[in-house]
C-alpha cells in the first residue's frame, strides 16, 4: 500500500476524517501496513503498546477474558474504526485482546506520531476525546444491561444494535452464535434459547445462513 493509499484510508477514518492534509500525509509517512488473517491475534489484553491502529479492511473483534479462558466479546471493530486510543491518551498497557474477525488489513501508527499530530490539530484532540467518551458510554449500557437486563432481553438488543442489509430486516453479521453469547455475556445455549423464543413469537426468522427481523416494534416493546 503505497502512501497515497495510506492517505486515503486515514481520511475515511472516523478519527482523523477532519484532519488537515498536511497532518494527513505527515501521519501516512510514519503508518506501517499490518495484514492478518481470520482468528490471529494482533494482542493480548496487557501487553506493551506503542500505537494506534485503523482498520483500512475486515473486521477485529476486542475481548476481555477471565483467568479461567472465559470471553467476553466487547466490541467489533469495523473498517474506518480505530483500536488504541486509550493507549494514545495514557500510554498505559492494552485493555483488551485484540483478533481478527476477518482475514483484515490495518494502519499502526506509533503513539507518539499521533501525539504531535494532535498538538498541531485540535480537531484531531477533540475526535479523539469524543472517541473516548463513545466508548465509556457503550462500555457503562453494557455493564447496566448486565446488571439490569435477563439474558432474553440483552439478546434483543443486540439484535436491534447489529446492522441490517436493506429494508427487509436481514441482519448482517460476521459474529457466529459462540461470539454473539459472548456479546451478551451469556452461555451459546441461553442465547439459542431466546432466539428460538423469538422466533416461536414471530419476531424473527432463522436459519442456517441468516438471521431476520420480522417484528422490530415487539423487540423494542419486550426490552422496555
């Protein structure tokens, strides 16, 4: 990828999208290009971290795990997203595995590239201070709806949360039943228990291949 291209896929990224060109081009000077293929690691939670790194293609996930080998599926990571900026801001240890969901190609830019970037942009601080507190957010619902929500009713919502492919309630998703479980904090078996309890309903359709929403106002209705 040359460094026209580096350009070109930093200025689609969220986070720099309002980035002067000049920043631009200083940042894709200094980005290494990283290819993966589905299920390797980037990281592990804990590890030493020196960069940020944008997703140019594919899909990463981020997991927590527990000490027994237990996951739990904290975010996924489209292209366009960015994976570090905690690390950017603290230059603390990585907070979260890191794996390729799909075969993914991604830019890894040195920390402290960035660091002079945003002291030349305050757009560039305040995208990524935004970034930060989108993701505080999604990560304090998570932990209400742990608390507050039963398994049926995180299912749902993360059903209404994923993607749709046109305007008939397909749902699109990289994610395979073991990692939706380990989105809602739930074993595979109580999460194939609600979606066979939505489907008996007629809130949705499943099968071998896809998953479709039939009646989007019940699911809102049932999550409350």
């Amino acid at each position: 990828m040359d460094e026209s291209l580096r350009v070109r896929a930093l200025a689609a990224c969220r986070l720099f999208a309002a980035v002067p060109e000049p920043d631009l081009c200083r940042l894709a000077a200094e980005a290494t290009v990283r290819r993966y293929r589905r299920g390797q690691l980037l990281f592990y939670e804990g590890d030493p971290a020196d960069a940020l790194l944008v997703v140019v293609d594919g899909s990463l996930k981020a997991v927590s795990a527990s000490p027994h080998g237990e996951e739990h599926l904290l975010a996924v990571l489209e292209r366009g997203e960015t994976v570090g900026e905690l690390t950017v801001a603290d230059g603390g240890p990585r907070s979260a595995t890191i794996a390729a969901l799909t075969d993914a190609t991604v830019l890894r830019i040195p920390r402290e590239i960035v660091l002079g970037a945003m002291e030349r942009s305050p757009r560039l601080t305040r995208a990524l201070l935004v970034s930060l507190a989108g993701t505080i957010r999604r990560l304090t619902d998570d932990a209400a709806d742990l608390v507050f929500l039963d398994v049926p009713r995180r299912v749902a919502k993360l059903l209404l949360a994923l993607p749709r492919e046109g305007a008939d309630g397909r749902i699109r998703t990289r994610l395979t039943q073991t990692e939706l479980a380990e989105r809602v904090g739930a074993s595979r078996q109580s999460l194939n228990a609600a979606l066979q309890s939505f489907q008996r309903r007629g809130w949705i359709s499943v099968d071998a291949h896809e998953l479709r929403l039939r009646d989007e106002a019940a699911l809102r209705r049932f999550v409350g």
